[in-house]
C-alpha cells in the first residue's frame, strides 16, 4: 500500500477543481509542442501509469479522507488517451470508493478525443466521466497551425460533438489574444464559428500571456508576433460574447484576464456587453502590465 498520493512533474487542474481530489492518471503530455505551453517542456517524458497504481492512490485517499471527497480530477496533460478498458475500471472503482461523489473530470485534447469511438465515450461516460475540458485555444485554423496545437478547427468540431453526443459535459477553453495583432480579427471570428457548431457546457476564457522557456516568446521578442494591448484584448472579449449563438455558460476564471465576465447565454449577454463596455472606457495603465509568466 502506498503511504500517499504519487505525483511526477507539474499537476495542473481547472481552477473549477480547486477542491478536488487529485489522482495522477497519466504523466506529461502526449502531444507537449504547442508553442505558448510552457507546463512539460522541459519534461518529464509522457506515461500513462498503470491501473493498479492509480487504484492504490485511489484507496490510499479513500482510507485518509473516508466518504468526504465529491469531485475527483485526474491529471495530467491529456487523460483521454487512455485505453478505453483501463479507464472503465478506473472509473468503475473510483465510483465504489466514494459514494457521495458528484463529479469526475480531466483534461483531453480534440485530437486525441477522436481516436475514441462514440460508443467507447458512451461506456466512459457511463461509468463515471462527468466533463472533459478540452483547449480550443482558437478557431482559426492558421493560429492553431501557428502555434502547434496538433488540431484543426474541423477535429476541434468533431472531438466537441462526440463529447456531446456521449453525454459528457464539455468545458472549451479560448485563448484571447493568441492570434497577436496580425490574426485578431480572425482568431476571434473562426473561433465564434467553431463554438457556434459545437455549443459547449462551458466556455473558459483565457488570455494570452508569454511564458518563460516557450517558443513564442521568442517570436515575441523578434517583433514577429506582437500582443495584444488592454483594450484591443477587451474588443476581442466584446466580439466573443456579442457573436456567439449557443446556451453555454460562460467563466472568465483565470489570472490571467484583465476582467471578469461570467455569464450564461444567451440570458446574460447584454449584462456581460456591457460590462465589457466599461471596463474598455478604463485607462489602459489601470489593467495588469504584460509581463512573462513563469507557471
């Protein structure tokens, strides 16, 4: 028996899963080149760990917190990937351990979620997966392309109606600002197309901010790629929410953004518009500088 929770390299869960228990089911990335992810590039090398080391992470937080844990979150990059028949019992046992549960998520991005069939996500959801969070980043096909994500708006629209269609909720995550100035009309545009096809639970709003040891800040360094000012970041946030047609609840939940707009639409659309409106009459020098990131 193990004398506690087992973690290897960063764990990074959804601010949604500050409570959750968390379980390492898999180590690093699988994909680990996007351009502005700083979180595994300097490793450690991807692994799915086994079964019987999860379950006994598992049981060693079931002996040390009872029947207390409701939310469990399995990092790390992309737990998706897998096997189907490993994750069903994972699932499965992590049920029977913690009967008052309410939810389990983890992360999975769009390319690997289409390597699942719709009746393996089917027995995934029914024995126990509640929500995937998945990157969009952008639906703009040459940003996506640009900055290394491995997927493409059409498998972003398939890897999101799959999740749908298992009865999994999904939770998309936009990156303001990721199209620099020379795509920003673009990246907002395409991504507003995608979202609109795919009418996600949740939309989660980012904003980009360079971090150390990524490639983009390279670009960013060079002048190649420029950033995006306070209210230029704020026109994106504008024309997000004002073009969108879908029934998702929107959380701009991350330090990241320069404010907070939550709402569900389209109930709260013209609250979170104008909310934006005046945040946009602000001094840009009342916004957080642009700084480097290092987590």
């Amino acid at each position: 028996m193990t004398s506690g929770l087992r973690y290897t390299g960063p764990i990074y869960r959804p601010p949604s899963e500050a409570n959750s228990l968390l379980v390492q089911a898999t180590i690093g990335c699988p994909w680990n080149k996007c351009t502005f992810c700083m979180v595994y590039k300097k490793g450690p090398k991807f692994k799915i760990r086994s079964v019987n080391e999860i379950k006994e992470d598992l049981l060693w937080a079931k002996q040390k917190y009872g029947s207390s844990i409701e939310t469990v979150f399995f990092p790390s990059g992309n737990t998706i990937i897998i096997k189907t028949e490993d994750f069903v019992e994972i699932l499965k046992y992590t049920r029977k351990l913690f009967p008052n549960l309410k939810r389990i998520t983890i992360y999975g991005s769009a390319q690997y979620i289409v390597k699942k069939e719709l009746d393996d996500l089917k027995r995934i959801a029914e024995a126990g997966l509640s929500r995937i969070h998945v990157g969009l980043e952008s639906g703009d096909d040459i940003v996506l392309k640009h900055v290394k994500k491995g997927s493409t708006s059409e498998i972003q629209i398939k890897a999101g109606q799959l999740v749908k269609k298992a009865g999994i909720e999904l939770s998309e995550y936009v990156v303001l600002g990721l199209g620099g100035k020379k795509r920003t009309r673009e990246h907002i545009q395409e991504t507003v197309k995608v979202i609109n096809v795919i009418d996600p639970d949740f939309i989660r709003i980012r904003t980009f901010l360079p971090k150390m040891n990524t490639p983009i800040l390279e670009e960013i360094q060079s002048g190649t790629f420029q950033i995006l000012s306070p209210h230029e970041v704020l026109k994106e946030t504008y024309n997000l929410i004002k073009k969108l047609n879908v029934t998702s609840q929107v959380y701009s939940d991350h330090y990241t953004n320069y404010i907070s707009v939550n709402g569900k639409l389209p109930e709260n659309r013209d609250v979170m518009l104008y909310t934006i409106e005046n945040a946009q009459k602000r001094d840009e020098k009342s916004f957080r500088e642009i700084y480097i990131g290092t987590e």
